[in-house]
C-alpha cells in the first residue's frame, strides 16, 4: 500500500514538473484569452449615425464597392481629432502622404534609432521570459502582468505631490486621497 502510494506521489510530481516547463513558445503576461472562436468584442467598430440630408437631391450617386458615409475611418478620425485635414489620411501604398512630412519630420528632429522595432522587440521578449511567473502561475494561466509591471509603473499621488512642491499648479487633478 505505501509502496502504490509512494508511485502515485513520485508520477504526479512528474506530471507537475513536465507541465511546468510546458509552452514552449513566447510568454505572456497578460493571459486575457477567452475559449472558443466567438466573437471579438474589440474588434467591432461602431458606424457613424444615419443622417436625413435637408434635400434629398443632395445625396452622393451609390458607389458600389466602395465606402459610405456612415463607414468608421480611424485614420482620418484621429487626423481631425488633431486638428489636421482628414483629406490627408489617404495611404499611398504604405508611403508617408506629404501632408505628413511635416508630422514626421518633427518627430524625427532628434534623430532615429536604426533597428530600433527589433531591438525593442528582443528587450520585450527577454523581459516576458524573466517575468512569467512562478510555476503554479504558469500552470493555471494566471495572470502575472501588473506585478511584473509594478516597479516601472508610476505613483501618480506621489508625483502629483513633487510637482505642486515645486509650485506647478495642475487644476484637473483629482483631489488627494483621504
């Protein structure tokens, strides 16, 4: 009986172990997936309002195949969001429009950083792998990104409170905590 006992314990630490060093691939932090292939919630845009025209002799002739009015364009939304032409949001095969020369040349002004998506990308890989949890975490798919996160995240209360030392007023700040 201690015998089948002591087989049992020794079979399921080896299973807990292989389990542990199972997945292979990229780890994450953020275990957000849901079972199943149903619908993306964030992936559904919402279209713009039906809106009656004064005159319907104002309308646009029907563009088979092409957009409507009521179709979401996030590109032009945040380019008149910014206070830019929402004209200028037309891609031209994946080249900067010259409405945006201005746009990149000003966030360039400091220089670029050749390589920089890749090297970004080797850092984020190495910082998921060294921050993947402990073994029952990554066992149970837990969810370990606000605590691998936690020493670069900033104390707003804190900050808040360095700046109105230095007399910077910041009037759409919350009240501090009580």
């Amino acid at each position: 009986m201690r015998a089948a006992r002591g087989v049992i314990m020794v079979a399921f630490g080896a299973a807990l172990t292989l389990a542990g060093c199972s997945g292979g691939g990229d780890p994450s932090l953020m275990n957000i997936s849901q079972p199943g292939d149903g619908p993306d919630e964030f992936g559904i845009l919402p279209g713009r309002p039906l809106e009656m025209p004064k005159d319907l002799a104002q309308l646009p002739p029907p563009t088979p195949g092409g957009v409507n009015r009521t179709e979401a364009n996030p590109k032009a939304d945040a380019i008149a969001a910014l206070g830019g032409n929402p004209a200028a949001a037309v891609s031209r095969g994946g080249a900067v429009p010259a409405a945006d020369g201005a746009l990149v040349a000003s966030a360039s002004r400091y220089g670029v950083t050749p390589g920089i998506r890749e090297t970004l990308a080797a850092e984020d890989l190495e910082f998921r792998r060294q921050n993947d949890g402990r073994l029952l975490e990554r066992l149970f798919n837990a969810n370990v990104y606000f605590r691998a996160y936690a020493p670069l995240s900033l104390d707003q209360q804190a900050e808040l409170d360095r700046w109105r030392a230095r007399g910077v007023r910041n009037v759409s700040a919350p009240p501090p905590p009580n």
